[in-house]
C-alpha cells in the first residue's frame, strides 16, 4: 500500500523520458493547478460518537487504541501467536472480512479470513497452509504471503488457522455472497518462480481452510491488485489496481452465476471501466461532486505481462518519465480508459460500489495523483460515479485505503499515509464520513510499547513505536455490532464494540 514500498511495487523503473513529456506536463500542470484552485473539499468535524480517549485491551491489558467513549476492544492473532498448526502467526496483517456466521449449539460463531501482506524470504517462515500456490524460488527467495483464519465466537476469540500460503503481497481483497474470500496479490511482475508460477492475481479462500486449494483466478487479471467488491444482484467483480497514476477500474463477469465456490476460477471477461464522451480521462484530481458516468470496454488479454509507459499511445497525467505499468492498464488506456490514481479499497452496500482512491489530488509541488485522497460512490443501476468526499489535507484524510461500510449504511476509512499528528498527537486513524462528506475522527494507533509490556502480555513481537503502522482489513459482522479490524505492524487483529446507535456507523 505505501507508495515508497520497493518489494510492494517491483515495477519495471524506465530510464528515459517520454517523448514529448516536457510541453505535455506543462500544459498539464497548469490544468492540474487551475483545477485544484477550484476543488470543493471535505470537512474536519466533530463525530457523533465524541472525543477519543486511550482505552486498554481487554485481552492484554495494554493501551493499544484510542476510541470514543463507551467503546472497547480484544485483540488476538498478534504476529508470533502459535496458530492451531503449531506453527507461529506470520506478520502485515492486512485486508479482512468476516466469510461465515452460523450457529454452534447455542453459540453463534464468525469466521474470518485476514490476509498478509508479505513479499519473498527463507522458505521455514512460508505459510503452512492446506492451499499452497507456488512452492518454488523467486529469486534465490520463497512467496511468504498468504491467508489465516480466525474463528470468534459469542464475543471472544477462539481460534487461527492458515488457509493460504505460497503467494506475494496479499493487500486487500474483498468477501463473496457465498461466503469465501477473494485474496488478491498486490504486485506486477514478470519475474517466474522455478516452478513456473506468476504472480499479481487473485486467490479464492474458503471458510473451511482444507478446501482452499491455492489455485490462482487468472481471468480477473495480473497487475497490482488491491481489493475487490461483488455485486450480489449480478455476480460481478469490481477491482481496484494499486498502481501510481497507471491504475485503471476493473470488472469481471463470470461464465458462471449465480456464483459459488470455484465458480469464479471457471472463467469470464475482464473489463475496464472508460468515462462516457471522454476518452483517457484522468480522475487524479477531483472535487467534491464531480461525476461521470461509465461504460465498459473488454481486456483481450487479462494475463499480459508488464510493460512502460513509454508503450503507450497517450502519455497519462502525472507521468513525467517511462514507468512500469501492467499489461492489462496499457490495453485499457490505449482504449481510452480512465485513470485513477491509486485505487485502493472497494465495498459494495445496497447497490453501490465505495471506492477509495488514496492519492487523489496534488502535493506541495503541484505533482497531480499525489495528494491525500477521495472516494468514490459508483450507482451500479447508472453507473453513474460521483466524488462524495476529498480531503483538504492530512488532518482531513492521509491516505484513505481500505474501506467498509457498515449495515447501517456508516462509510468508514482506513488511513495509510504513516503518522498523522493531530490534537490527539502522533499515530495512525480510522475515521467516518458523515453524510455530507464530512470527515470525522474514530479511532487513533497508540501501539508503542517496551520489551517487559510485551513480555507480560505473552506476545513475541517486536518492541518500540508502530504508532504510524496503518489500520486495514477495517469489516463488519453481520449484525453490525462488531467492528474487526488490523494494525498492521507489530500485527495485531482487534474486535471492536460499543454504542453504535449514537452516530452513523
């Protein structure tokens, strides 16, 4: 997710500048600064459930988050934890969702599925798991990303498994209507490991750990994956790429609805979303209620290996030299696609799709596609998108990433622009949109801890200040009345509960 992230990109670096890149990005930077001169943005306010004050883990005991008033938390699955294999938790917990809720005698039992975003190291740390994708080296290096399952049941943590190993970059991904979750490999590569195997796709995980079988959906494409949304009603998949200012929007319709497990490996068409009248439009820089309204346009190769901007018909907004970019972003710009900036999460509530864009906007430098960050309301029955909020800065939103959206209908954001001071101090956030917006404050990362806490809480991870360490994998119980949620680094899984009622989410 962090765009200074070298293992997380591995994007081709081209060494010259495009062909006429100079007079095009002047005249683009003109417009860029014209139009963020005009750009009506979100507010800072204060949420409906109150200030923040420190709150202690119930499990341990610690300082870990600052809430609202009323609200606490358990945490479970820190990095080291010995999982129900024997072996140890692995670490970058990231993207998340609840796959399974069902009645257990008289107990009602959540599984969840959390990935880890990690990239290649020694073969002993791989990921234990029933459904292995590549069992091979990548560069003298073995694929330490993967999947754990967590089971939590009436209100306390029970138990963690691992379900996928074998792959690379696990960031977000999304859950399905049939109750599996859809893992996706945040990297485009076109290295081959010695057993043969790409990376940069998509991997279905099952509730039940023995029935992932680590078998890649290769239809929905290789590139820089982030997260993915299901429209229940039509079985299409949304995607989002992660992937700077050469990052297109995504669909895949399946052969095979309704869907089920397996059904999505089965095949189907890889499309990209381009704006209607507009071709190449770029969404890099918004306002508050922009909008477009979309169609969609076929990827005759949904497995094209990476290639430059210099290859390009058309150099992209934001792009001052040739870059790496996936084969499936070049199809779609050539075809007069849009381009996003970075997508990042995507949530599907009642018949809309949410999608968090995090670098929309400009820097300091005027460098569009490199600000703090919008999100995006996709009507499915229109498909008709419009800006419903855009940070003014990092007190307003550093970085939105992963998203969810409760069952009441709350937006609520993951940030991953680091350490975000404010009047609570340093640390990473969780915040709210209100229905103007508007952005509010929810939760705060005040995980800095010393070698004896962590010793007297019977964790192994490593001490010092993870204050900055993003919050992802941000989902909901069916009910809505937990809120699950990562920090990512030390690794470190949270159930959220409280009021509710008294705002929005």
């Amino acid at each position: 997710m962090k765009p200074h992230d070298m293992k997380r990109r591995q994007m081709l670096q081209g060494s010259g500048a495009l062909m006429a890149a100079g007079l095009f990005t002047t005249l683009q930077g003109l417009q860029m600064r014209q139009a963020h001169a005009a750009t009506r943005f979100s507010n800072l306010v204060t949420g409906p459930y109150g200030a923040l004050a420190p709150v202690n883990d119930l499990s341990t005991g610690l300082p870990l988050l600052m809430l609202p008033s009323g609200f606490s938390y358990k945490s479970f699955g820190w990095t080291g934890d010995l999982m129900a294999n024997g072996q140890r938790c692995p670490s970058n917990h990231d993207g998340m969702a609840v796959v399974r809720t069902r009645q257990v005698g008289r107990s009602t039992e959540m599984v969840l599925v959390r990935n880890h975003e990690r990239g290649t190291g020694d073969y002993a740390s791989r990921i234990q798991a029933p459904g292995v994708y590549d069992d091979g080296q990548i560069a003298g290096a073995t694929a330490l990303g993967g999947t754990t399952n967590l089971v939590f049941r009436d209100g306390n943590w029970v138990s963690m498994a691992p379900s996928l190993g074998g792959t690379l970059v696990n960031c977000a991904g999304g859950v399905t209507p049939w109750g599996t979750w859809l893992s996706c490999e945040e990297i485009n590569t076109n290295n081959v490991s010695t057993t043969g195997k790409k990376h940069g796709y998509v991997f279905e995980v099952t509730a039940d750990p023995l029935q992932t079988t680590g078998q890649p959906i290769v239809g929905m494409g290789r590139f820089a994956h982030e997260a993915v949304a299901v429209d229940p009603k039509s079985g299409i998949v949304y995607e989002t790429e992660d992937a700077r200012n050469v990052s297109a929007l995504y669909r895949y319709v399946p052969h095979v609805t309704p869907g089920g497990v397996g059904s999505l490996v089965q095949g189907g068409e890889l499309q990209a979303a381009r704006v209607k009248g507009r071709p190449n439009a770029s969404l890099i820089v918004a306002s508050m209620g922009d909008e477009v309204e979309l169609e969609w346009v076929t990827i005759a190769n949904p497995d094209a290996d990476i290639t430059t901007t210099a290859a390009l018909s058309l150099v992209p907004p934001g792009i001052t030299s040739a870059t790496g970019c996936s084969g499936t972003f070049a199809q779609a710009w050539n075809a007069g696609c849009l381009q996003m900036s970075r997508g990042e999460g995507i949530w599907y509530h009642a018949g809309k799709m949410y999608i968090a864009d995090t670098s929309v906007g400009v820097d300091s430098s005027n460098r569009p596609g490199r600000g703090d960050g919008a999100v995006w309301e996709l009507d499915l029955a229109t498909m008709k998108m419009k800006a419903i909020y855009v940070s003014s800065g990092q007190l307003v939103g550093n970085n939105p990433d992963n998203i969810t959206v409760s069952p009441r209908g709350g937006i609520l954001l993951c940030e991953d622009g680091g350490n975000s001071p404010d009047s609570y101090g340093s640390g990473s956030r969780m915040f709210g949109l209100t229905a103007q917006g508007d952005a509010y404050y929810f939760a705060k990362n005040t995980v800095n801890l010393t070698a004896a806490q962590i010793a007297a809480a019977g964790k192994s991870v490593n001490a010092g200040d993870h204050q900055g360490s993003e919050f992802c994998g941000a989902c909901w119980d069916p009910s809505g009345r937990v809120l699950f949620v990562n920090i990512q680094t030390p690794g470190i899984t949270f159930a959220i509960t409280g009021p509710w009622a008294r705002g929005n989410q």
